[in-house]
C-alpha cells in the first residue's frame, strides 16, 4: 500500500508541492505586437518593418522624418517573412509565405502598395530574396527548380523589367552582396557545415571560392570602394569571426587577413557603415548580444553599451552612420526595433514606439544555468519561473531544435503562457548546440 491510499502524501508528491503567492494572469495579455525585418528606406525618412499588430505578419510603413501612424501595405493573404527596400528607393522586395506555410515566394511592390508583381517562386518549389545591387532595382534571389525543389539557382533579377541573369546553382544558394559597380556577387552554396561561398563575375559568368574550407557560418560584404571582401565565417574556425579579402591585381586572394575574433565567442552578425571605415560586430555571448565598433582603417576595437534588450537579431547603419537600426528581444520582450544612436546615448524605439502595458512581474524572465556533464563537458540552459512561485514547481523541459541551434533568451510566447498557469520552462543547450 503507498502513501497516498492511505491518507498521507508520498514522497514523490512531498518534494514537488508547489504554492504560487501572487495571482496568476490569463494568457491574453501575450498577444502583443511583435516587429521584425526593420528596412529603412534609402533616404532614412521610412522604416519598413513586419509586424502581426493585426494577427498576421504583414509589412507596416512608419514615417520617422514626421508625426503619422505607421500605414499596412496591401501584400494579400500571404505571410510577410522578410522585407527589404531597393537602393533607389523605388521598390520593396518581400519573401512571403501563402497560407503561412514553407513554400515562399518573392514579390515586389512600390512603396504606395502599387505594380505589385510575383517576382520569383511558383508551386510547389520555392524563393527568397538575398541582397540588392548597389544604386538601382535589382535584386539578387534564389528560386528552386520546379522539378527538383532541393536545387537552387540564385539570379540577378530587374524588378522592374523581370529580367534576369544566372549567378550560380546549387544546395541552399543565397545571395549574400553584389560589388558596389554591380560586377561581382558572391553566392552561398551547400548545406550546414559544408557551406562555401563563390565569387561570380556578373558579366562572364566566371567563378571562383572565397573560403578555402567548408563552414557552417557563410556570409560577404563589399566595401564600398570594392577593393575588399569582408567574410563572416568559420571556415578552418570553431567559432566565427569576421575577416577580410583585400583585392589584388589579378583578384582575391586565397588567405583571408583577420579582423576581429573573441576566444570562445562566436561572431552573429556584423554590419559595415556607409564609409566602410568602421564595422559593428554583434558576438553572441552565452546567448545575450554583446556590441563592438571596429575601426577598420586603425583597428582599433570599442565596446558599445548593450542595447536594453538580450539578444539583437538584425543590424543596419543609418545612412549617414550617425545611428544604428537594431531589431531585439528578450525572454520577457517580444520583438522590436530600436534607433541606437552613435556615439551611444539612449536608444529609441521605432516600432512599436511603446512596450506591453503588463504586469511589472510579467513576463518572466529566465535566468542562465551552468554544469557539468559526468565527463566534465560544460552545459548550459535558461530556467524561467512563474513569478511568485515558492519551492518546487511543475516544470517542462523544452529541447530545441537543430541539429546544430541554440536555445537563446529570445522571447517565447509558449513559455510564458506556461508560466501564467505556474509552469516553469527549462530550455537546456545539450551537446552539439552552436554558440
């Protein structure tokens, strides 16, 4: 006979009793606007964002140069997942999704929401856009064949006319920048840790590797004088860093120089400013963002303040350099999008312009746990409590997904709505987690 059917409490029971000291909201006050992809136009007066303020992710406009609510775009049924403003400033270039599903396609459109058009991407394969052509409309993107979806093909596509010029073709491409005369791109092919990138010339159709590895972390920016190539990989690299291919003669050099790495740090992002003196490199520390400012002409390197939220997941230079546009969240804040301006003062927020009205002990926010594996190797993982829990609690264990991901201090709305009914989450980063 146990302890429970005879009146006592077993200890199973004993050493799991929770009691919760403060009411415990409902879960409506977790649907809050959340805003991503933040474009701002050519000459800084506009900022494009997705937001879901009306329950579906859609591309809002927001006035920064005057007073005005932010105007929707009229972009149909689909998903907005990704949008971003052509250098002339004449054109949007959007990767949706119909019925919110994984088949994407491209569409353009003006900024008043006219001659929009399908631009690449036609059942059942798929599209999304890379990064534009300095100074006009065209856009580089990638479409899968219509008979082999696993295959991409990555073009130089004119929104306007719809014409098109092949770049390269395979696994996974992307196009990571064009040249800032438009003759070379450089092209992300293959899968996760066999990633390399191309230079391809435009006009020839010519192409030659950048990295001399595979890696997982791949990406390219030109300077603006063209006459070198910043990477941000971890090719030859446990962890990223970002490094640079000066221009010769006869082209790019194989040996890539150095610009700035961090033992055990590994590089998210950069972003190089309108003069191509500095860069602003984004590290992912134990999950949370940390800031740097690079001078790439002394190297001198500078720590900026972090931004009020954990983890930044989009960068930009304004065009004058003047300020930074940062797209955040943390576990207790949906996402955002922030003016940080330089030197650094208070950072602003763009859209939306005003936090969650809830509860000062709400959302929770999680708090980083270390330990060691029986072999000695270190893990981590985020605990969030239900505010006001004494004692033990009921708790999920939520593994993320893979294979290579880390769960980060981003925000959750599943895990919050856990913790209005006194569930605490554990996110663990087990082995094989990236960062």
């Amino acid at each position: 006979m146990n302890a429970a059917s005879s009146g006592g409490t077993s200890g199973f029971a004993r050493h799991r009793r929770a009691r919760l000291t403060a009411a415990l909201p409902g879960p409506e006050w977790l649907a809050a606007e959340t805003c991503t992809s933040p474009a701002l136009s050519p000459d800084g007066s506009m900022l494009a964002v997705i937001s879901d303020r009306d329950g579906t992710p859609r591309v809002w406009l927001s006035p920064l140069a005057q007073a005005g609510p932010p105007v929707r775009l009229d972009t149909g049924g689909d998903y907005v997942r990704v949008v971003s403003w052509s250098p002339d400033g004449e054109w949007l270039c959007l990767t949706t999704a119909p019925g919110g599903g994984e088949r994407t396609l491209v569409r353009a459109l003006r900024p008043d929401g006219s001659d929009a058009r399908v631009v690449a991407g036609a059942p059942p394969g798929m599209a999304w856009i890379g990064r534009w052509q300095p100074g006009g409309h065209v856009v580089g993107l990638a479409e899968s064949s219509a008979t082999d979806p696993a295959k991409l093909t990555a073009y130089a596509v004119d929104v306007c006319s719809g014409r098109r010029r092949h770049l390269a073709s395979g696994l996974a491409a992307t196009v990571c920048t064009f040249s800032h005369d438009g003759r070379y791109a450089v092209v992300r092919l293959g899968a996760r840790g066999k990633r390399r990138l191309l230079l391809v010339d435009t006009r020839t159709g010519s192409s030659a590797e950048l990295l001399g590895a595979d890696a997982t972390i791949a990406d390219a920016c030109f300077a603006p004088d063209n006459r070198m190539i910043y990477l941000h990989t971890d090719a030859n690299r446990e962890f990223a860093a970002l490094l640079a291919l000066p221009r010769v003669a006869a082209g790019y050099p194989e040996a890539a120089e150095l610009i700035a790495a961090r033992d055990g740090v590994e590089l998210d992002r950069f972003a190089l400013d309108p003069t191509g003196h500095a860069v602003l490199a984004v590290w992912n520390v134990e999950g949370h963002s940390e800031l740097e400012l690079v001078d790439l002409t002394g190297g001198e390197r500078r720590a900026l303040p972090a931004p009020p939220a954990e983890v930044v997941t989009g960068c930009a230079f304004a065009r004058d350099g003047g300020s930074l546009v940062l797209a955040v969240e943390a576990g207790a804040e949906p996402p955002h999008v922030l003016r940080y301006p330089l030197p650094p003062t208070e950072p602003v927020r763009l859209a939306p312009t005003l936090p969650p009205p809830w509860p000062p002990d709400a959302p929770a926010r999680p708090e980083l746990h270390r330990w060691r594996a029986r072999d000695g190797f270190p893990l981590s993982g985020w605990l969030y409590r239900p505010a006001g829990a004494l004692g033990a609690v009921p708790t999920l264990v939520w593994l993320h997904g893979g294979p290579e991901a880390q769960e980060r201090p981003t925000f959750s709305p599943l895990y919050q709505a856990l913790l209005s009914y006194g569930v605490a989450v554990f996110a663990p980063n087990v082995r094989g987690s990236s960062g």
